[in-house]
C-alpha cells in the first residue's frame, strides 16, 4: 500500500455492497465474507469516498460538518482510512507527482 499522505486520494472499493441507515453503514465484501459496520463519522466520511477524494479534502469536510479543529481531523481521517486500507474496503491511489517549471 503506498504512504498515506494529506494528498493521497481513497475511493471506496468498486466490489463492495453497503447499506446507511439512521446514520450507520454496514458495508459487505462478498469475496471475503466479510462485515464491516461504520459509525456516523465514518459514514459521513464513506459516503464522500464514491468518487476519489483526497485524504486532506476528507479532513476539510470533517471540520465544515463536525466540530473538530483541523489538526484532529487530518489525524482522525488518515488513521481511519489507514484503518479501511487495511481492511481491504478502499483503493488507495498515491497522489500525483507535482509538475515542475
């Protein structure tokens, strides 16, 4: 998995059937018969990751919906996502490289 920075872009897993009510998802990998269940802040968060999203844009959306100062966020979203990752629920994608000149 590569380095999860600030600009590493996350997309949910294409594979993956999910399902939110009154706040909570539960997410389901088939292949691995696995069930995965999310809180309302991860929710909030999943549910931004359909499209790619990267991991410092995640962390400004944390701070305009919930009360949470910036530097929390940014923790709080790379640790969760790390913790996706490692679960097999997201694509992680390395950021791109900076154009010079």
């Amino acid at each position: 998995m590569p380095r999860l920075t600030l600009r590493t872009r996350i997309r949910q897993r294409r594979d993956c059937a999910f399902q939110t009510l009154d706040g909570e998802t539960v997410i389901l990998l088939p292949r691995e018969r696995t069930v995965h269940q999310l809180d309302e802040v991860g929710s909030f968060l999943w549910a931004r990751m359909a499209r790619p999203a990267q991991v410092g844009t995640l962390a400004e959306k944390l701070c305009e919906e919930f009360e949470v100062d910036e530097a929390t966020a940014r923790a709080d979203v790379l640790a969760f996502v790390r913790q996706l990752a490692d679960r097999g629920l997201v694509q992680v994608h390395a950021p791109r490289p900076r154009r010079s000149g």
